[in-house]
C-alpha cells in the first residue's frame, strides 16, 4: 500500500530548456539596462564633486579624485540658486495640489452621476492628451499675454494645472468607479451631501490613485521647460529648468557645476516618490482596470 502511494505522488516536472533560457534572457537583458540606465546617473554624481580641471580626464572617473564640494558650494550660494529653487517649488506644489483637488471633482463627477454628454465630454478631453505640449506653445503664449499672465508665476500654475487635468482625472474616475456604490447609498440614508460623500468617501478610498496624480503632476510641474522659457523674461520669476540651463551659459560650460545644480534639483522629485511610493503601483494599476 505504501508502494502504490509513493508511486502515486505526482513528481516535480523539469522545467524545459528552452524556458530556462528564456528566463536568462530576460535577466540579462533587464541588467542591461539597469546598467545603462544607470552608468550615466553615477557619472554625473562623480563628475558633480570633481574639480573643473579633472571633469574632462580620459578615461573617465566614477570616483573622483581629489573629491570636492565646491561645485555644490557654489551652486547654492552663486546666481539666486535659492530664489529659482523656491519658484520652482512654489509653481509646482501649488499646481500640484489644485490639479489634484479639481480633477478629483471632475472624476467623482463622471464616476458617480449621469448627465447629458458625459462620455462626449470626457472622450473630449482624454483627446487633449494625443496633443504634444509643444504643439501648444504658440497658444498658450497668446492666452497669456491676453489674460496678462506673461512673467508670473500663478500664469505658470495656471496652465500646468490645464495641462495635468486629462490624465489627473482619467486616472482618478477609474479608481472611483471601482468603489461600490452602495457605500455611496448609505451615505445617502445617513444625509450625506454630495460634498460631504466626495470629501469623507471618495478621496480617503482614492489615495492610491491621488498619490499616482500627485508624483505625475509634481514631476511634470518640477521639470517643466518650454512653457517657462518662452513665458517668464524676468529672472527674479525664473524657474530651476530655466535657470540651470541659463547657469550652463554663464559658467561656459563647467559640467561639475551644472551637474551639482542638477542633482540638488532632483532632491524634492525624490523626496515626493519616496512619500507616495507605498501607493504608487496601486494607483497605476487600479486606474488601468475601470474607466
């Protein structure tokens, strides 16, 4: 009997050759990128703490020696680093926080209520993403200078908030539409408002996908170039892009010290991913499913 048992366990089958290989490949080929993805970001940490006289050396330092802070030094102390730095915050978390706030209308408007045209209305403006930005440089210029939003910095919030309102509200409806609506119903019972239900329901229910909208619409407003060149003449209203490439100019290209500017630049992207990563797959995935 105990024969029969042992000879009646199913056994563990080899995995084919083929799969193995293929699965090498990819491991392969997922290091390779890894390592020229990365290659590039290490050379511009080493080359940020090296001296001018050593950026240019063949073959090139991943360590530097003699090591030095003075391009951060200078950096931060030289052309009103701080007062780029400061506009460029102020630009982008306020665009970030009101883009976030009224897509988050706009989405628990489509996910929850039904009214003439809503598809028509938001086929229309999922269309505004198929538009590149630079396309609508010229555009967005004339509305400036007609709304007298040219050299400031709210006429920058105002339209990095129009530009981050499709893809903020396209992801955060198919979050919501995802929540049953039977909790929607119950709030109803209870007395709940429509302000009351979208504050106390939708948005705590939605963080993964307000911390997706959030890091989006952060980055984009962070780094954002074209629009601030072509918009802001007066360099007390420049931000940290504008500024940096201005930086490169004035300092005949001294890569040491372009590339510490660069690297201090990216602190705050950082800083956001790392608070809203807990739910950022979330967020990504759940958008993708409903809609």
């Amino acid at each position: 009997m105990t024969a029969q048992l042992q000879t009646a366990r199913p056994r563990g089958r080899a995995v084919p050759a083929s799969q193995t290989a293929a699965t090498t490949f990819r491991y392969a080929a997922l290091i390779v990128g890894a390592v020229v993805m990365i290659i590039p970001f290490l050379y511009m940490v080493s080359t940020s703490f090296t001296a001018q006289a050593y950026v240019l050396t063949l073959p090139p330092q991943f360590i530097p020696n003699p090591a030095t802070i003075a391009n951060y030094t200078q950096a931060l102390t030289t052309q009103d680093f701080l007062l780029y730095f400061a506009n460029s915050l102020i630009v982008a978390l306020a665009s970030t926080v009101l883009s976030v706030l009224i897509s988050s209308m706009m989405a628990f408007a489509f996910a929850r209520y039904d009214f003439a045209g809503k598809e028509i209305i938001f086929r229309v403006l999922l269309a505004g993403l198929t538009v590149p930005a630079v396309m609508l440089l010229i555009p967005q210029f004339l509305l400036a200078k007609d709304w007298h939003l040219l050299d400031s910095l709210p006429g920058l919030m105002v339209f990095y908030i129009a530009g981050s309102l499709a893809l903020n509200t396209f992801l955060l409806r198919g979050f919501l539409a995802s929540v049953p609506g039977e909790l929607d119903q119950a709030m109803q019972v209870d007395g709940a408002n429509a302000w009351t239900r979208y504050w106390r329901l939708a948005l705590p229910l939605a963080k993964p996908a307000i911390a997706t909208a959030t890091i989006f619409t952060f980055l984009a407003s962070w780094d954002e170039y074209p629009l601030a060149l072509t918009m802001i003449n007066n360099p007390d209203h420049r931000t940290l892009p504008v500024a940096i490439a201005a930086f490169q100019g004035q300092n005949a290209t001294q890569w040491g010290l372009v590339f510490a500017a660069s690297l201090i630049a990216i602190v705050p992207v950082i800083i956001v991913f790392l608070v809203f990563q807990r739910y950022f797959v979330q967020g990504l995935t759940s958008g993708a499913v409903k809609g």
